[in-house]
C-alpha cells in the first residue's frame, strides 16, 4: 500500500514537473488568472461576468455559423500561442519570479495535474461499472442521459452555455471563500432532516 501512494506522490512530482516546464512565457498569465479565479479583490467576480457576458452577447448579436465561431476560435488560440510569450514579460514587467510566485505557479500545476487524474479516474471507474455491474451502468447511463436531453430541451443552447461557462470560471472563487462547502453542507443537512422525518412516519 505504501509503496503504490509512493510511486502515485513520485508520478505526480513528475508530471507536475514537466508541466511547470511547458508554458514559456505563460507563467505570470496563469499566475494572474489564478488571482482572478480565486477572486483576490472584490471587483473580480462582476468583471468576470462582465467579460462573459459581452463575449456572449456579441456573438449572440453577430450570430456567426459554426464554422466561423471554430475559425475566429482557433484564430485567437493561435494569436495568444504566438503574442503571450512575448508580451507577457513586456506587460508584467518581472524578468525574475520570487519564491512566493514561484510556490504558487508549483500549487497551480499541481492541482492542474490533480484534476487531470480525477477526471481520468472517474472515466476508469465508468468502464469498471460496465464491466462488473452493466446493467447498473447502463440504467445509470440512460437516466443521466435522458435528464440532461431534458435539460438541454428545456433551456435554449446559448443560455445553457452561458451558465456553465460562468459557474466553471466561478467555481475556483466559490471554492477558495467557502461558499460551495457552506450550500453543500446545508444541502446535506436538509438531506438529513427528511430521511429522519420519513424515518419517524
């Protein structure tokens, strides 16, 4: 046991490594959307949703075809690939990190490689379902399914996107101030309170 948490803590030093090795240029990026994710300043969330929002609302407005939303897309991607590492020196004006800057870029590739392996684990536990209980995965399959053909029929696509888009680049802030565990534990509590009524009945 102690020698497979030894080889997952070496396995994920070094991934963590070698990503904090790949983004030339993007470090003091990564670090100041850190910062607004994790809502370091009060004005952050609302410029967030601003930003969002007009993103939305002008490709709403302009109302491009798929294939120009995934060009204009690509496009930018490759604009920012090719402009960040350039600018990003220029415009943070830091040719050196301090150890405190640098202990924060380590934590955010850390806990980008650890959502990675979350991410991969869940889809391993999926096909573990299919192999050892399918009819459970397949029940478990075409309710999730169904629920969320529902949802995407009840609630216009734009808007659908919208909202996830702004609950993801909200949720690092909603995390780091407590508010997720505050809902989540008063969810549970209402949870609890009508498992003991029905008890009682």
């Amino acid at each position: 046991m102690a020698e497979g948490e030894n080889r997952s803590t070496n396995l994920l030093a070094a991934e963590t490594a070698s990503l904090e090795e790949q983004p030339q240029g993007w470090g003091e990026v990564m670090l100041m959307a850190d910062k607004v994710l994790r809502w370091e300043r009060a004005w952050f969330p609302p410029a967030v949703m601003g930003v969002v929002s007009w993103v939305f609302l002008t490709i709403y407005y302009l109302d491009p075809s798929v294939l120009s939303r995934v060009s204009c897309f690509v496009r930018f991607l490759c604009l920012a690939d090719y402009l960040v590492p350039i600018l990003a020196p220029r415009i943070f004006g830091s040719s050196k990190w301090t150890t405190e800057q640098q202990q924060r870029f380590h934590e955010i590739c850390n806990n980008l490689v650890k959502t990675q392996h979350r991410a991969v684990g869940w889809w391993k536990r999926l096909f573990i379902l299919r192999e050892e209980k399918p009819k459970m995965y397949f029940m478990t399959m075409i309710v999730s399914l169904a629920v969320v053909a529902w949802v995407g029929q009840q609630v216009q696509n734009w808007l659908l996107t919208y909202l996830i888009v702004i609950f993801l680049l909200l949720f690092p802030g909603l995390n780091q101030h407590g508010i997720t565990l505050k809902y989540i534990g008063m969810a549970k509590r209402e949870i609890n309170k009508l498992l003991k009524q029905k008890e009682k009945k």
